[in-house]
C-alpha cells in the first residue's frame, strides 16, 4: 500500500490515491480559488443586490408616505364632502319649510279668493233669480189682468175711465 505523497525514487511529485487526504487537500484547493477569484464577483453581486434593496426600501418608504398624505388628503375631501352634503340637507329642509309655508299661504288666499267669487256669484245668482222671478210675476200679473180685462171692464168703466183720464189731461194744461 502506498500512502502519502508517491514520491519517485528520486524525489518528485507523484500523485495520492487516499481518499480522505485528498478530498480535504481539494476541498482546500477548491475553496482558495473560490475565494481569491469569486471574491471580487461575489462582492460586486452582494453589492449590487444590497443597493438594489436599499433603493427598494427607500422606495418603498416613500410610496408609503404618498399613500399616507394621499389617505389624508382623501380623507380631508370625505369630511369636507359629508359638512358639504349636511350643509345642502339642511339647506334643502328650510327651503322645504319656506315652501310649505309659502304654498299653505297661497292656498289661504287662493281659498278665500274662491270664497268670495262663490259669495258674489251667489249674490249674482240671487239677483238674477230675483229679476227673473219678477219678470216672471209681472208677466202673470199682466196675463191675468188681460185674462180679467174685459169681463170687468164694462161699458160704465170704460166711460169713467176714459173721463177720469181726460180730467187729468185737462188737470195738466
């Protein structure tokens, strides 16, 4: 069994078959060229991805401040909106009021008005029914006394009459 190094006959470097030497020795070999060639990239990839998180925090940070003052600013607007919005119902309701108020007074008056065409349309009423009701009576009287006339009025009458009513004339020249 050869162990160690296998060294030639007169000194030189030969090549280790045992397993367990040899995979530390690589592993070491493996880990220094990592080290001393992927340090700078390595370096440069942590670097590059720590700005590119610092500038995702500070980005971050910022929208949450905009979002913030806009949340504010929106919320400023709803309560402006809702005085704005209270400030109209009340409005709305006196307008309501004046209204119901004003349409309550002009039904009075539209009322009394109506009270009072009816008043005079029934006095209107009444006068004509009175002027037609003493037509009426004045016609039946004339009928009837041209109905009467000549059973009454005799030849005597008319004598009287006719001398009575040329006394008068007479009376009156």
């Amino acid at each position: 069994m050869i162990t160690g190094w296998f060294l030639a006959e007169e000194g030189g470097v030969g090549l280790n078959f045992d397993i367990l030497e040899t995979n530390l020795i690589n592993l070491i070999i493996v880990l220094g060229v990592l080290f001393y060639f992927g340090r700078k990239f390595l370096g440069k990839t942590l670097s590059t991805r720590q700005s590119t998180i610092e500038e995702a925090i500070v980005d971050a940070e910022t929208r949450k401040q905009e979002a913030a003052a806009a949340l504010a600013e929106q919320q400023q607007k709803l309560a402006q909106a809702q005085e704005d919005a209270k400030k109209i119902v009340a409005d709305a309701e006196q307008t309501a009021a004046r209204t119901r108020e004003s349409i309550l007074a002009q039904a009075e008056i539209d009322v009394e008005r109506m009270k009072t065409n009816a008043a005079q349309d029934l006095s209107s009423q009444e006068a004509k029914v009175m002027r037609e009701l003493q037509q009426r009576i004045t016609a039946l009287a004339l009928e009837r006394c041209e109905a009467e006339l000549p059973n009454r009025l005799n030849d005597d009458v008319q004598r009287r009459l006719v001398d009575a009513s040329i006394a008068r004339l007479g009376g009156q020249s």
